[in-house]
C-alpha cells in the first residue's frame, strides 16, 4: 500500500510513498519514547528558544512550505503563506506563554502545603487532516511538546509531502531527533498505534465519523483524546447589518480555502426583509471571482483538494436541488483537468435538506430566510454540530446577547470565526469535545497533579 501526492490542479500524481511495515512502526514509537525523558527534562527557557527557532525556520522558508501546501492539497498560494506565519506566530505564543500557562498553582487546604502542577503525559498521537496541513499539526504539536510531551503525527494520507516536511522542519530547528516523528502509515494502522501502551493520549482534527473511531478506540484503552470535528456554522444577518460590507464578510467566510475548512461559515440565515438585497450582492460577488492556477496573484478560486471531494459536494448540491433549494449561482463542476468546482449559492434551504442538515465542506453557501432574529437562532442551533457561528449586526450589544445563545465552541459578532493561539478553540454536540489554543489547549495533555505537603 501507498500514499500518493497529487497535484488536484493538474490530477497529476507528483510522488508515492509506501506505508510503514509493523516493525518500522515499533521501531519509530520506541525511539519517541525514549526521547521524551530527556525533552521533558530540558526545561521551558530551552524548549522555548526551539520553539522560537522553529518559528523562525517557518518564515525563512515560508516560500518553500507555501508552495508544498498548494502542489500537495490545492490552496491559493496567497492562503499558504498565510498559513505558514500563522504557524510562526502560534510557536512564539507558546515560547512565550507555555511556563505561565503550566506554573504551579498554590492552593490552601489542610495540608501546610497544597499545589497543582502540570506534568507532561508522554506521547501525543496527533491524526491530523490536509485542509490546514502545517497550522492543524502546529496548534496541536506545539503547546502539547511545550508542555514537555513528544509527538508522533499521523498525516492525511494525501499530504505526505507536508508530513514529511513537517519532521525535517522540527529537526532543522534543533529539536531532539525523535522528539516529533512522522508516521508514514495508513487509516486502518491508526488503530494499532492508538492501542500500543507508548501512546499517552491522541488528538484529532476530521470528520465526525473518524472522531467516533478514535473515541472509540482511545475509550477502549484509556487514553485523553481531543477531537475537532465538522461543522455547519451558522452566519446571522441581522435586518440592521450593514449589507455591503457584511456580503463582502461573507464571501472571505465561505470561500477562504475553498470553503474546506471546519469553520468556514455554511449556512447564511438572514431576515427575510433584508435576504433578497444580501443575496443579490452575494451573487454579484461571487460572478467577479477568477478561476485558474492557485499559484496565480490574480486567481481567487483554487481547486478542490481531492476529485473524489468534489463528487461528493455536487452530490450534496444535487439533493438538495431535488428537495426544493433554487439554484442561484455554480452548481457545477468546472473543466476535465483538475479538481474545480464552481463557486454556489442554493437559496431556500431549509431543514431536511443536504445544504442543511449535512457539512458542505467546499465553495457552496447555503441560503436560509427567517422572519426573526428568534427564527434565526432556533434554526442556527438546529443541527448537530456545535464549532462556531457568528452575527452581523450595528448593535453590537443585541448581537453578544444573541452570540451567547448560539450552541457553539466559539461565536463572533461582526467578525469571521477563526482560531487564535491566545484563545480557546473546539465544539460541542458532533463537533468534538475538548479545546486546543490558549492554555486550555495546553493543560489538554498534562497529569494535573495534587501535591499535599505537611
């Protein structure tokens, strides 16, 4: 068996690579244990100046890695240099963050002493998706391997050309030689990995479907695991928003990484009053989009990331079409070279149907028209995924008011969701559990620990 590069611009394959035997595995998983003592023992001030050495690597070779992420799963050139300071500036947080996020706690108790530390776990299995194929793995790897830990990352297997690149990285930088490894194995191995006694605990960011797995077999032999999940996050117009600005807003939230991103706004609930006049500007904007090479300044839709994706996206269009959603804008697959899918826009979605009840996980917006700002959060909440959402709105203090009734990890008034190493990142419902980002991402994978002294 083998995992396979391509190139979803062209469809053309740029390497293979065979998945590792069972002994290769064993072999790799022993030296990160053995590793992961002296990592430990290293301290926040020598861990911290790697990780800075790391960050810095990312911007002398942002070029480089840019360029890998586009070839390798498709994204806009423009979009993977973004990705790749967005992994720097997350390995200066932690550098400088990681010793207060995890400094001992006092407490007063009984005792003549009582604290809480922070003590790393061991091995984190990271399994992670090609949609962000440096920064998913960064945000994890970095405050868990802060934390004194060491990682062992199981890549999508259609970006081990960024799975490979992502070890090299972490060696260049002058970290311990087995301190981060890549696991060059397939799904169906995931489980043994998961299983062996040297994994402490396993993070995952994909589907729902892959989360229950991973739960599944983590829960078997009791490992901590986090999971990011799928999403269908809501995005609120309000009659008050501004149209213009908040249909330019939309565009970036629907579009950005050609809409594959778990919480790229997917379903765009506006008041009916003001539906016809943002849906009109939506149109209007997605007409001015260019198609073409992703490496090109002037391209604004890039391929989708796999041939097979985008079937199951037209897929999804189709249903919906059937069920009764008008078709605005796209709704087609584009060319006979390469993975494109044409920007969408299905209005009169409603529940019951694919664009709403189901992850559209590239470039189509969903439509949906209530009669009320209660209309819109009853049916924002009506699906069972919970990562973010956001409102549009002039009054921004009706709109925190109707934020915190949005069940969702995270939620954002007059603002794009994104992540944020500062702040705390993950879901409820089918969107996972668990955070990562802030110090609750980095008390993730730590024993806290009671000392009681007297």
């Amino acid at each position: 068996m083998s995992m396979q590069s391509i190139n979803p611009a062209t469809g053309q394959i740029i390497q293979s690579f065979p998945t590792w035997r069972a002994d290769e595995i064993d072999v790799v998983l022993s030296q990160v244990e053995f590793a992961q003592t002296g990592w430990a023992e290293l301290g926040f001030a020598q861990r911290s100046s790697l990780m800075r050495n790391l960050a810095q690597l990312f911007r002398q070779r942002s070029e480089e890695y840019a360029n890998l992420i586009t070839e390798e799963m498709g994204k806009l050139l423009k979009e993977a240099k973004a990705e790749i300071e967005k992994c720097a500036l997350g390995c200066e947080h932690y550098a400088n963050q990681a010793e207060s996020y995890l400094c001992d706690e006092i407490i007063a108790s009984d005792a003549s002493r009582s604290l809480v530390v922070y003590q790393p776990l061991g091995t984190v299995l990271c399994i992670m998706p090609w949609n962000f194929p440096f920064w998913q793995l960064i945000r994890a790897a970095a405050p868990a391997m802060m934390a004194g830990n060491v990682v062992v990352l199981k890549h999508a297997s259609n970006v081990p050309r960024c799975a490979l690149a992502l070890e090299d990285a972490f060696r260049q930088a002058g970290f311990p030689e087995h301190a981060f490894r890549t696991l060059m194995i397939s799904s169906e191995q995931v489980q043994r990995v998961i299983a062996d006694r040297r994994i402490a605990a396993v993070t995952l960011t994909g589907s729902s479907a892959a989360g229950r797995k991973v739960a599944a077999i983590a829960g078997q032999h009791l490992k901590k695991c986090v999971l990011e999940l799928g999403g269908s996050d809501p995005f609120i117009v309000l009659d008050d928003a501004d149209i213009e600005s908040t249909a330019k807003q939309a565009l970036v939230a629907r579009l950005q990484n050609m809409g594959q991103s778990c919480i790229a706004a997917k379903r765009f609930i506006l008041i009916d009053t003001i539906a016809d006049v943002f849906v009109a500007q939506l149109k209007m904007l997605f007409s001015q989009l260019q198609i073409g090479d992703p490496k090109s300044e002037i391209t604004s839709i890039a391929p989708m990331a796999r041939e097979d994706l985008r079937a199951e996206l037209h897929a999804q269009v189709k249903r919906s079409l059937t069920s009764g959603a008008k078709l605005v804008f796209g709704g087609n697959v584009i060319g006979v070279q390469g993975a494109y899918y044409a920007p969408t826009i299905l209005d009169y979605v409603q529940p019951g149907m694919a664009a709403f009840d189901e992850e559209l996980f590239g470039p189509v917006a969903a439509i949906v028209r209530v009669k009320n700002a209660e209309e819109a959060i009853e049916l924002a909440n009506r699906t069972q995924f919970g990562l973010g959402g956001s409102v549009w709105t002039r009054d921004t203090t009706r709109g925190e008011a109707l934020a915190r009734q949005i069940h969702a990890g995270s939620t954002f008034v007059n603002g794009i969701v994104k992540s944020d190493s500062r702040l705390p990142f993950g879901g409820i419902k089918e969107s996972g559990y668990g955070r990562e980002l802030s110090y609750h991402g980095i008390r993730e994978f730590v024993n806290i620990k009671t000392l009681w002294i007297k």
